[in-house]
C-alpha cells in the first residue's frame, strides 16, 4: 500500500528531526526551525504535532525503535541464552558504531534533565526495550538481579562511544579497541568470566 501524503510528510519530520536535535538537544530545537528545515509553514508542522514535546518523544520513539529493531530481533530469538545475549550485544554496538546521530541523540535523552519529558520517554520507548533485556539476563544468570545486570550490560555496551573523544588520549588505548567485534567479544568475554563467574556462591539478594 503506498503511503498517503501525510504519512510520507511524517516520515521526513521524523528523520530531519533526529538531525537536528541529535545536533543541538531539545532545547536548541525550536518548532520554527524544525519547520523550516522539512519545508513546511510553521502551522502545517503543527498539524502532524501539537508542541514540541510530542514532536521529540515522537521522534526519539522513531529513531529508538528503528535502529535497535535488529537488537530487538536478535534477542527473540529460539537460540540459546548465552548466544541471544552475545548476538544483542554485537547488534546494539553496530547500531552505535554506525549511526552517530542515534548516538548522540541518546546522550541529549540521557542529559535531559527534565522529569516529565524523561518519565514519558521511559514508558513510552525506553521500558519495553529493558525488560526484554531484564527477561533475557535473568536466563542466562537467574540467581542474580536482572534489573542490575541489565543496567550493568547497558552501561558496558554505552560508555564506550560516549567517551570515546576522552579515552583515545588515555594510556594503552589502541585503534583496535573501536571495532565493534572485538568490543562485543570484550564484553562477553567480561560477563562470561567475571560478572557471571561462581554465580552461585556469590549471588546476593541486591546484586
């Protein structure tokens, strides 16, 4: 079915949005800005949103969803834990590796300090994601926290990219260390032998 024109006008407000405010946040990104950079009047733009607010959280949903889908996939699948876990891991880092404005728009997210706007992204795009990867943590280690592991994965997944323009001039950094393989094999490697090791006898009710 070819889409009608006010869906094909949606999909062009969507992506120039991650754009522009994976560029300058939510507040360096006024509805007349946006409206100009789709080439629409400023009414017409709010004809597809009502505000701002619902503009962003439509186009962090937009952009969330479409780019974790492989990640998403990855850990629904029939294999067994451990290689569900290992294939999200190598799918979320690509994402990151390849697509710099998704990164970067998930660091505005993750600086937003508003409350309501944070709460909404949380149930709207960011809750059913993390308990599908609480779910499948709590698999692979089922006498551990699957919030906290869960967390944890994330973070080790995240940090990476969020300070790779720190760590590059930090002692014993090499090139290699950017490629996506070799980080998910680092990070499997590190849950498998550390975080996951003797988790029966070291298993607490909080960690």
């Amino acid at each position: 079915m070819t889409a009608s024109p006010p869906e094909i006008t949606r999909e062009r407000i969507l992506n120039k949005g991650i754009m522009l405010f994976a560029n300058d946040g939510f507040e360096g990104v006024s509805m007349r800005h946006m409206a100009n950079a789709v080439g629409l009047t400023v009414s017409a733009l709010y004809y597809h949103f009502p505000d701002k607010e619902s503009l962003y959280l439509a186009i962090v949903e937009h952009s969330f969803n479409n780019c974790l889908a492989s990640a998403t996939l990855a850990a629904q699948t029939s294999a067994e834990p451990w290689q569900r876990l290992t294939d999200f891991i190598r799918e979320f880092i690509q994402t990151l590796a390849s697509n710099r404005d998704f990164q970067r728009l998930m660091q505005w997210v993750l600086l937003d300090q508003d409350d309501l706007r944070s709460q909404a992204l949380t149930e709207q795009v960011f809750a059913p994601f993390f308990d599908q990867i609480a779910s499948l943590v709590s698999y692979v280690a089922p006498q551990q926290n699957a919030h906290f592991l869960a967390v944890s994965i994330i973070s080790l997944i995240v940090f990476p990219f969020e300070t790779s323009h720190v760590r590059r001039s930090l002692t014993g950094y090499i090139s290699l260390q950017d490629q996506p393989e070799l980080l998910t094999q680092h990070i499997v490697q590190l849950l498998r032998h550390g975080v996951f090791s003797d988790q029966g006898d070291k298993a607490c009710a909080l960690c």
